[in-house]
C-alpha cells in the first residue's frame, strides 16, 4: 500500500515538474506570450461587444454612409451607413466562435478515429486510414466549399463543413502516436494486470498522445478562420447582416477603388488573428518538444 502511495506521488511530482517546464519554456518565448495576450485581448472584446461598441452593428445611418475613418466612426462607415469598428469588434464573436467550435469539434472526432485505428491496427486501421485518405485527397478549401455548397449557410452548417475537412488531419496525427505510445511498458503491464481496452485507451494511451492536438488544433484555428472567410466572400458561410469578417470583405469588394478601408480593416482582423495564433502555436509546439533543453 505505502509503494503504491510513494509511485502515485511520484507520477504526480513529474507531471507537475513537467508541466512548470513547459510553462517556462512557453513564457520565455516573447513573441508567444504577446501574441496569446492579443488573443485573449481580442476574445474579451469580442464577448464584451455589445456593451462597449459605439453602435450597433445592423445600425444603418443612410445620411453617414461610406464615410472614412474619423473621431465618431473610427474606421468609417460602410455602403449602409453602419460602424465599420463596431461590426469589426462584434465581428470577433462569428469569427473566432466558429473557428473554435469547428477545430474542437474535428478533434474530437479525429481522437475517436485516431485512437480506434492506431491502438487495434489490422483492418479496423485499414478501413478509418483509406476512409481518411479519400477525404485528404481533395485540398481542406475545396471540401469545405463542397460541402458547405451542398449543406446550404447558416451558424451550424458552417461549422459542420469546415470541421469534417479537418478530421483527417487530427486523426492522422494521433493514429501516429498511439501506435507508438501502445508499445510503451506501462501500457503493456495494465494489459498484463487485466485492463480492458477501454481502459487502458483512455487511461494510458490517450493522456500519453493526445499532446501534439494542442499544437496543430492551435494552428488548424488560424487556418479555419481563413477558409471561414474565403466561405463567406464567395457567399456561403454567415451571411449579412451578421458582421463576420469574410461578409464585410465580401460586401466591401464593389468599393475596393472608392472606399479601400472597408476592406482593409477587417482584412487587418483577420490577418492580425490568424499571425498571433500561428506564433502562438509555434511557441506552444517548442515549449511541448521533449527534444528541447531548458
């Protein structure tokens, strides 16, 4: 009994030593830490939108319309007479939410069939690998334009399409680690001692694997958020009058000559949210490499 307490304290002590030095690695990579507070900077005002914003975002002032940027609209107004700023900030809200949702819902996803397929192999592997290979045959932004053509637009279809174009890449990624974490000792002991595979799945082979998700899911967010936006400039995706960044480009594309500003500014949203997750995420990949010394 006194073994068994001394192992578990022991384990608790090298998760806990592990997980300060993956938050000192995090921490002293600057451009890591200010690309997260932008971030979260960005989510705050975003959830805060309604009660900070100037205006409403489908507020329409026919007689202010296409004006540029000044002290009462900051960023200008649009062909409908509505705050660019304020959109843009309410704007956050469709953006980053769907992006989330989407990425988190893939990875749930690829972690059923990632897991299933790396840890019983044979042709259970077979069968979920050509099923993945099938839908990695055709590039992320075509499947997704495929499927959010055939699914129609709306809040709930959009996250639909741009998730199942991300499954084989979550799924591959922990198919890969499973299969090498499944050969490690203490996965063959629980075996040994009786544990179902259920268990040792869960318990053993999944917190041991599931790691590198953090990394791709963190990058996989920037890279939904464009394809977000490429969905709602060609039409699909969220549609006016909701203010998601891909719609504003995409009903400011007839002013590109007259009115740049009302491309350039959620333009600069997107690209300012999608630079910060990327080093954020190179951050987080070197702070979780095993490889690296502190």
């Amino acid at each position: 009994m006194k073994n068994t307490k001394e192992l578990k304290t022991t384990e608790y002590d090298k998760k806990e030593n592990r997980f300060k030095t993956i938050v000192k690695r995090l921490f002293n990579n600057k451009l890591a830490i200010v690309a997260a507070v932008v971030i979260l900077a960005i989510i705050v005002i975003a959830i805060l939108a309604p009660y900070i914003t100037p205006y409403k975002y489908d507020l329409m002032d026919i007689a202010s319309k296409n004006q540029g940027p000044s002290l009462k609209h900051f960023f200008g107004t649009d062909d409908l007479g509505r705050d660019i700023f304020s959109r843009i900030m309410y704007g956050g809200r469709y953006s980053l939410t769907i992006a989330i949702i989407a990425v988190l819902a893939a990875i749930l996803v690829g972690i059923v069939i990632g897991s299933v397929s790396g840890f019983f192999g044979g042709m259970i592997d077979n069968i979920f690998m050509r099923i993945m290979d099938v839908f990695q045959a055709i590039p992320d932004l075509i499947l997704t334009i495929a499927i959010s053509a055939a699914l129609g637009s709306g809040f709930d279809k959009t996250v639909m399409a741009l998730a199942i174009s991300r499954i084989p890449n979550f799924s591959r990624i922990l198919r890969a680690n499973v299969l090498t974490v499944r050969t490690q000792e203490y996965v063959e002991a629980a075996e040994a001692i009786g544990c179902s595979k259920f268990r040792r799945i869960t318990k053993y082979v999944l917190p041991n694997a599931w790691t590198p998700l953090i990394v791709a899911g963190t990058m996989q967010i920037a890279s939904v958020m464009l394809s977000l936006a490429a969905l709602s400039y060609i039409g699909l995706g969220i549609q006016q009058p909701l203010p998601e960044w891909g719609s504003m480009l995409s009903a400011a594309r007839g002013y590109i000559r007259d009115y740049p500003y009302q491309l350039i500014f959620p333009g600069c949203a997107i690209a300012l949210c999608v630079l910060c997750l990327n080093l954020l995420g190179d951050g987080l990949r070197d702070a979780l490499d095993p490889k690296l010394k502190d």
